[in-house]
C-alpha cells in the first residue's frame, strides 16, 4: 500500500522525504510527483524518484490528440480509489505536491530462481558455473 504526502514547497519536499526515510523507507521506495518538472539540487544524485505528471513535449502533444490525462495515468499506478485520484490529481493542479512512498515487496529472487549457476541442486551433468569463469576471454 502507499502512502501519500501534499505538501506545498520545495521545502515541505524534504521534509516529508526525511520524515519517511525515518520511517524506514528506502529513497528508491520514494516519489515526488508534481505538475512540471522539479529541480531540486539535494535529489539531484538520490534515488528519489521526481515525476511530472505533464511529461516532455511529445507528451503534451499525445495527450492533446488522444484526450489523455496524465496526473491521471500517473496516480493510476498506484491502484488508488477514484475518489483519492481526484484528490491528488487536484492538490498536483493546484501547485502542490504529492510524495509517495510505496514498499517495494519484490524479493528479486528470480535470479537465483532462474539462474543456473545459483542452482543448489545441480542438473547431472552440468559442470559450468558463472563462478568457475574468468570472463569471455579466459
């Protein structure tokens, strides 16, 4: 589930992004989104993730011949009620911003799910691991 944060200034912006780094969330499990694009030099080299719901230029063109809402498609990522859309969606309109923080639960598992040389269990007859490689030129 995902928390949500509107605040008014660049400064509320770290302010709420420290409150929810305390909190326990990782700055990748975090994101700003706000109306136009956001220059702010403390997240400039962090993993905090700054989202302008009104896109590049070809964005604003796509979304002027499809009818396209894009604080819309942006919320919708995060599987929100309608009613809570149209409460972010206003507050983004209205100048605001929205910091979002969402757990990120994925296990990232997959690799040693997949990955043969992770195998605990070797197939018979599979001999090569990524670990026994010196690279493409051993």
């Amino acid at each position: 589930m995902s928390d949500f944060t509107v605040v008014q200034s660049k400064e509320e912006i770290l302010n709420a992004i420290e409150q929810k780094l305390s909190e326990g969330y990782k700055a990748s499990e975090l994101s700003v989104l706000s109306k136009s694009k956001l220059h702010i030099d403390e997240l400039h080299d962090s993993e905090v993730n700054l989202t302008s719901t009104s896109g590049t230029f070809s964005d604003k063109m796509a979304k002027l011949l499809t009818g396209e809402d894009g604080e819309e498609i942006v919320l919708s990522y995060y599987h929100i009620s309608d009613e809570e859309k149209t409460r972010y969606k206003d507050a983004i309109l209205d100048g605001k911003y929205v910091v979002v923080a969402k757990k990120d639960t994925s296990t990232h598992e997959e690799v040693e799910d997949y990955n043969a040389a992770y195998d605990p269990k070797p197939k018979p007859g599979v001999t090569h691991y990524a670990e026994e490689t010196h690279g493409p030129k051993s």
